[in-house]
C-alpha cells in the first residue's frame, strides 16, 4: 500500500507507549494496533487530530506517501 503510517516512530521519539496514546486520544489500544500495522482502510480526521495533539506532530509525521514501483 503507497501509504505508510508511522505512528511507531512518533511514539518512539516521544517515548510514549502505545496503550499511554489509546487512552489519551480514546480509542482501544487493538484499533490502534490496525493503524500502526497498516492494516486501517480509513481515518477519521478527528482521530488524526487527536493523534497530532498527543505527540505534538504534523499529519505529515504521521502518514508519509511512498508510491508503488
């Protein structure tokens, strides 16, 4: 898929565990586990913004586009 999440490498450079992020953007950590792996099929931009506030990112930290060979 030409979409990458790297909700991994947010996590890491603010030290946070993925369970600490579910709680704080409200949603369960197995839904979370579905974006991280890239596996999600969609996003609500509510999610996102939730996401961005909690690791203080862009969108663009987030989701990276990396087109099909």
């Amino acid at each position: 898929m030409p979409i990458i999440v790297n909700v991994d490498v947010m996590l890491a450079r603010r030290k946070m565990q993925s369970g600490e992020l579910a709680d704080r953007i409200g949603i369960t950590p197995a839904n979370l586990s579905i974006l991280k792996t890239g596996k999600a099929k969609a996003i609500r931009f509510s999610t996102l913004e939730a996401i961005c506030k909690a690791l203080d990112c862009q969108p663009g930290d987030i989701l990276e586009y990396s087109p099909d060979k």
